[in-house]
C-alpha cells in the first residue's frame, strides 16, 4: 500500500550533512569539510529521493541514506569542477580551493564521494546504488566532452542538449529512479521517475544558462557571462548564432582577442534567444509533469509538480 512520509525538511537535512561530513573528522578538518556544504544549496537531489521514496513506500530511513549520498556526490562534483576551473567564487564565497588550495579541495571532494558509498552501503538498496554510480560515470564523461569542445560555435542545440542530459539530468535522474527503487517501484515507475528527473534536469540548466547571459553577479555569485568566458558554449549563445550569425561571429572574434566578452552578452540579451530558451525550459518543466501521471494522486506527487512548474521557471 502506497503512503506519504512526512515532508523534507531541509535544515534537518542540512544536520544531517554536517554530521556525516564531520564523522570521521578531527576539529582542525572541519572549516575545509564544510566549506562547501555550507555554501547553501536547495538540496533538490535529495528532495526528489524523499519524494518518490514517499510515493512507493520507502522507508524514511532508506531515502535519508540516499539522500546524504546523493548530496555528498553533488557536493564532490563542485568542488572538483571549481578546481578544473580555476574558480573564484562558489556561491557567492571563496571557491574551496581559493581558500584552502588545490591539494585540499581534491582531498576534499574524494572525502565527499566517500561518504557517498558510506551512506549508500548503510541504505543497502544495490539498483539505487547502480543508478547513482552510473551517473557519476556520465557525469564525468559528460565533462570530457564538454571540455574538448571549448569555443566551439558550431554546436547545436542538440550538441548541448546532450551535454546537459549528461552533465546535470543524470544525477536528478538518478536520485528520482533511486527514491523508486528504495520502495520497491515496478520498472515503469522506475522510467517514469528517470523521466521527470530529466525533463526537470534540462529545465533547470537551460535556465541557468539565462541568467548567465541575463541575472544580476550578486544574486547568482559569479559574474554576468562566466561560461563564455570560459570557453562553455550554452544554449543562448547557440540560438542567438543561428538568429544572427555573421554580426556575433564577428563580436565573438574580437571578444577573444581583447578577452573581454560583455558585447557578446548585450548581443545574445538582443538577439531573441533568451525568450526561446525560456520557452524551451517551459516545455520540459511540462514534460517533466507529465511523467508524474504515472503516480497516484496526492501530496507527494502536487510536491514534485509544483517543484516542476516553479524551479525551471526562475527568471533574471
């Protein structure tokens, strides 16, 4: 018989997070093993393992274990990339390895993916584990690919499309098919919740690649035009080539020249490409509502589809 648990509680969550990443800790490791953590975040990877968990009758326990593995993986995942990076900032703060150096923040992030198979161990649900694993595997390779096409311009929006499934959906679709798979869902449920978690997965990031082109440095806590700078070709830039190709072509030779890319953000901002890219977000966070027709009707799943409708939809 399905139920509904009792709702996430996010500081608890948090708790939680903090208790784990200090376990096995002294006192002196603690400012480095909470840098990141407590940097904030709306923890949506562990959110969705307790939703779909409390849909197919998980035990609050079980999801709670996935939960934190889910989370520390991310985390790892962050910290990994601001080092690659050379990151600045995350979240507004000294990214880890700006504070505490490169060897710290690598030690630390193999930390993070270790508590991520203690607490996956301690939930002992081994297809949940396989789908969390998995996705690490594609996230990693998702990087690769993403990182040999730098200042690429004849990506398409399909090319990135690709890469977003690989680099963000993958682990949103995991912590949804894991919350599953912990209650014991049928395989249709399992596709269904690898569905939302994908619709919402792509939502989000092309949405996060808008307000790279579009939001405000100190809401977002790195600067206006931070992937282009970079190298990191994303979905605004992509249409905007394609509505005005020879003129931005021209602004992005010069911007690399001079390395400074704020004509290339005012032209992808007048191009008409950031309303297409919100149209495209809103046409996954449907999709991703639609996956949940699958599941009964009550509190569980009005939280998923509200978290649809409303995370993808953030605007600058």
């Amino acid at each position: 018989m399905l139920h509904t648990d009792a709702s996430f509680d996010v500081a608890d969550f948090d708790q939680r997070l903090v208790q784990s990443a200090l376990a096995e800790g002294g006192p002196d490791l603690g400012p480095t093993l909470l840098h990141t953590i407590e940097a904030g975040g709306k923890r949506i990877r562990a959110l969705l393992v307790h939703e779909f968990g409390a849909l197919t009758g998980a035990p609050g326990a079980t999801t709670a274990d996935i939960g934190l593995a889910i989370e520390f993986l991310h985390a790892a995942t962050l910290v990994h990339d601001d080092v690659i990076d050379r990151a600045e900032t995350r979240r507004g703060r000294p990214a880890l390895q700006r504070e505490y150096g490169v060897e710290v923040a690598l030690l630390v992030g193999d930390l993070y993916v270790a508590r991520c198979g203690v607490h996956l161990a301690r939930a002992a649900v081994p297809a949940a584990a396989g789908e969390i694993w998995k996705a690490l595997d594609t996230i990693v390779r998702g990087e690769i690919d993403q990182r040999s096409h730098r200042f690429d311009f004849a990506q398409t929006a399909a090319d990135y499309l690709a890469t977003v499934q690989r680099k963000t959906a993958s682990l949103l679709e995991a912590g949804c098919a894991a919350g599953v798979l912990a209650g014991g869902g049928e395989d249709e449920l399992v596709e269904a919740a690898r569905s939302y978690g994908r619709h919402l997965g792509l939502a989000f990031q092309v949405v996060d690649d808008v307000l790279d082109y579009s939001g405000r440095p100190d809401e977002m806590g790195k600067p206006v035009g931070n992937d282009i700078r970079e190298g990191t070709v994303t979905l605004p830039l992509i249409l905007a080539l394609e509505m005005s190709t020879a003129p931005l072509r021209q602004i992005l030779a010069s911007a690399r020249e001079r390395s400074d890319f704020g004509a290339v953000v005012m032209a992808v901002q007048r191009s008409g490409a950031i309303d297409r890219c919100l149209e495209m977000a809103d046409e996954h966070s449907i999709e991703a509502v639609a996956a949940l027709q699958a599941f009964p009707a009550g509190a569980d799943r009005d939280a998923l589809e509200a978290l649809a409708q409303a995370l993808p939809s953030r605007r600058a």
